[in-house]
C-alpha cells in the first residue's frame, strides 16, 4: 500500500518503506514506476529478514560505514539493502528473478 505523507521526509528524501506500507513525499511520486520499484525491493528485504531485524542491520550498517567513510550520504548509497535497491530498481522484473537474501551480494562490493 503506497501512502502519501509529505511532512516525513528529511531533505531531499521522497520515499520510505516501513512494512507493510511505502510512504511517499507527493501524490505524483505514487507514480513513479521507479521509486515505487525501489522501494518494493526493500519491503522484500524487510519481509526476508522478519522486519525487525532488517531495521536493526540497516541502522547497524550505515553507523558502520559513517565510520568507514566519515560521510552519512555516502555511507547510506553504500548500505547493501540501498545498492540492491539502486542497481535493481529500473528492472521491474527484478523482484520475481531476485534470489533470497539478494542484498548479501552487495554487502561486500
């Protein structure tokens, strides 16, 4: 289910999936095959990793890779649920060709 809630986002942030819900800035962004994509991608990652966990490795991951390139954009475009999601969001076959735990093969790249 696509939500539209405009005052929840931090800058140029204009979506976010929080199971079982994807919330966008705009109405016209429920549109957006690609931001939509994008954002099913990690739903499936949420549902794959029992939801709560996910959050937990997601937050984990990026303190860790703030730490690594001392930059917190950097380190979110390097999470390996976000590199997933970028490499895969413009295929909208993905998520049916998608292995379980596809994020894991870009934990290390």
């Amino acid at each position: 289910m696509v939500v539209v809630f405009r005052h929840f986002f931090y800058k140029n942030y204009v979506g976010l999936s929080l199971w079982p819900f994807i919330i966008v800035k705009e109405r016209h962004l429920k549109k957006d095959t690609v931001l939509i994509n994008h954002e099913r991608i990690h739903l499936k990652q949420q549902q794959e990793l029992l939801i709560l966990p996910f959050y937990f490795l997601y937050v984990a991951e990026w303190l860790l890779r703030i730490v690594l390139y001392l930059n917190a954009y950097r380190a979110y475009q390097n999470i390996s649920f976000e590199r997933e999601a970028y490499a895969n969001e413009h295929d909208p076959y993905y998520l049916s060709t998608r292995k379980a735990f596809g994020f894991l093969d870009y934990l290390f790249r």
